[in-house]
C-alpha cells in the first residue's frame, strides 16, 4: 500500500470568506534537520496547503542542493520502526497535510555543499501538472 | 527448612507447627488470647517481610512496562563508537537506555536521539546514574567512526555500540529486538527496520523492562528520574 492517504489537519474555509482564494498550492513551515557531520542524508518537512478544488498528489520531488530526494514515510508496525519508500502524497481539495517527524517526510541524499544552521535550501514537489516550490531552513532539531 | 520437613512423614505436624496451633489449657483465657494475637502478629510480619524482601522494585513507569523480575542477558561483546569492546561489564553501575537504530537513518533516529539529549539534560544530575546507547544494527555501514560522529553530534555522553553478525543477532535477541535489512534503490541505501522500543537495563546489567512508542519527553524523565531516585 504505497499510495498511503495523509490525514486532513484542518479545513481552510476558505469559501466562507469573502476574499479570492489563493490560486495555487504552496508549502510552508518547510525545514530541513541538519544531519550530523557525515551522514549521507537528512530529512526535511514542510506543509502543504492545497487552496484548489481538486486533490493535489504529490509523487516526486527534485533538488538541486542534493544529490537525489524522494518522498519516505516512517510508521511503526507491530513495534517495529519501518521507511516506506516511493510516497504519494494527498492533500484534498481546500486542506493541508504536514510532513513532520515520524511520518510523511522528504529524504534528501547528498548535500551538494556544507550546511549549517540558518542556511536555506530550494526544493521542488511534483504534483501531477502542478510544481510546488518550497524552501526549507536548516535546523538542528 | 525445606530438608527439615522432607525429612518428617508428610502426615505428621512438626513441633513448630503443634506450638502455634495447641492452646496450653492452664493458661487464662486474656493470655491466650494475647498469644493468639503474637502469634498471629509475628506471621504476618514475616509474611509482609518476605514479600517485601523478595518483590521487585515498586517503581511504576507510565511510558513503558517493567518486567516483573528482571532478566539477566547473557555475556555478550560489541565495539563501542571508541572500538573498544562493549561487555555486560559496561552495563554495571548504572541504568542504561539502548536505543536499536542505525545511523542512515533521518527521520526517527535523529529525532529519538534529540528527544533523550532533552530527557538527558532535564534529569541534571541524576543523568550522571543514566547511559544512553545507540545499538547500530546495522555494522555494515556503522563503523566506530561514523557511529561516533553520529551520536556525538546529539550529546557527547551519548554511546553507540554495534557488532558483526551473529554477535549482532544474538545480542539483539537477548535484548528481544528484532531488526531486517530493506533494500534500496542502490546498494548502499538499503535501510533498516527495527524494534522501535527503547531497552531499561538496570545497574545489575540486567533488562529491567521496555518503553515503548510514542516516546514522550516529560514521561521519560518521570519514570527514569523515580527509577534513578529509587536505585536498583
């Protein structure tokens, strides 16, 4: 079961109010946890806000700061700790889903050059016909 | 005590026995009530004393499950984050925290491992009775080095320990943590699958018992500090 469905935080009302709606989907909060020295890979998080009227799926994401990036997903079952590889991820129409640690998370092998607390880095989420940039802040924890 | 009364024909009370149980007819009946009444007193304070003397540790933990009686882990040697050995000597004195995990791992290591630096630095100096170990299963890629970097990174008290199969897997079932390699999309980045609870071994070097999953910062330092507080 690869295509694992993420939980709806909360619904934007956006219909309720009166303003325009945002057009397009966007991340936010994105953050990447600094990876000890030599470590091959760190992980990042964000959140997704899809202000459309249609699911947004997210299968893919690219960066140019890291070697390769893939979207992973940690569960526990039966006590175990397990990654899930090769996520898809849904937000439904006028909702957010949230990449945090322990769940939906975006893997970035190989940074392309040193970081440090502070720094920013680009990624890009592919959406079906949608791309969804988002920075992520480099943090200890 | 045992030998003492195999040694008598099973149907014939033993003299202790016959003292307790016979009244003494010229005795008034206030001092045999009040024998009945010592009598009665010293039983169950030996009763209350052997119970006391022979349970285990009252401690209750809300984050996890202490075993009733602690189990003994057979001798056992992994290679610390230093390359030095790591025996059942290492696990004398006081409590250990094992951590199974593995250092190619960014999402729940980092996280656990942030969340004991924080339970290690709000029990101040009752951490000073507390090791925390990173048990790599995964020696193939988790050398001395890299475990060092790793879990230096998170706290210098921090210790990982790891082995070559099959010390690994005994060790790891003796723990009661099971663990499966998952390939990757290359060689080199399989992952591991791995028991998510955290092992309480106590200053004996025995498992004392399990936390298990979710791990919460504030139910951590509870139930380790009153383990601490309340010794072995």
């Amino acid at each position: 079961m690869n295509r694992a469905r993420l939980a709806i935080l909360s619904l934007v009302a956006l219909a309720a109010c009166g303003r325009t709606p945002p057009a397009a989907p966007s991340a936010v909060d994105g953050w990447l946890r600094l990876a000890p020295p030599g470590a091959n890979a760190s992980a990042g998080y964000l959140r997704l806000r899809n202000p459309t009227a249609q699911t947004l799926r997210c299968d893919r994401v690219v960066s140019t700061d890291f070697g390769a990036a893939e979207l992973h997903r940690s569960v526990i079952e039966d006590g175990r700790s397990r990654m899930l590889r090769d996520q898809v991820i849904e937000v439904p129409p006028h909702g957010e889903a949230e990449l945090a640690p322990g769940g939906y998370h975006l893997m970035l092998f190989r940074p392309q050059r040193d970081l440090a607390e502070g720094d920013t880095v680009q990624v890009t989420l592919h959406c079906g016909e949608r791309t969804v940039d988002a920075v992520l802040g480099v943090r200890k924890a | 005590m045992g030998a003492h009364y195999a040694a008598a024909p099973a149907d014939a009370p033993t003299k202790d026995h016959r003292r307790i149980l016979t009244v003494p007819s010229a005795s008034s009946p206030n001092k045999t009530a009040l024998t009945v009444f010592l009598a009665a007193l010293a039983l169950i304070g030996g009763v209350l004393a052997a119970v006391y003397m022979t349970a285990p540790k009252t401690t209750v933990i809300e984050s996890g499950t202490l075993l009733q009686q602690p189990r003994a882990l057979p001798a056992f040697q992994l290679v610390d984050e230093t390359g030095a050995a790591f025996t059942n000597a290492q696990l004398q004195g006081r409590w250990t925290l094992i951590f199974p995990g593995f250092t190619y791992c960014p999402d729940i290591c980092p996280t656990t491992l942030g969340l004991l630096k924080t339970v290690q630095s709000q029990l101040g100096a009752r951490a000073d009775a507390l090791q925390v170990l990173l048990f790599s299963v995964d020696p193939e890629r988790d050398t001395p080095a890299v475990m060092q970097r790793y879990v230096h990174f998170f706290s210098p008290a921090f210790k990982g320990a790891t082995a070559p199969e099959p010390a690994l897997r005994e060790f790891a079932q003796a723990l009661g943590v099971a663990y499966a390699k998952v390939p990757g999309a290359t060689e080199q980045s399989y992952t591991m699958d791995h028991s998510a609870a955290l092992v309480l071994i106590n200053p004996r070097g025995e498992i004392a018992g399990y936390f298990t999953p979710p791990h919460r910062v504030e139910a951590l330092v509870k139930d380790l500090g009153a383990l601490i507080e309340n010794g072995a």
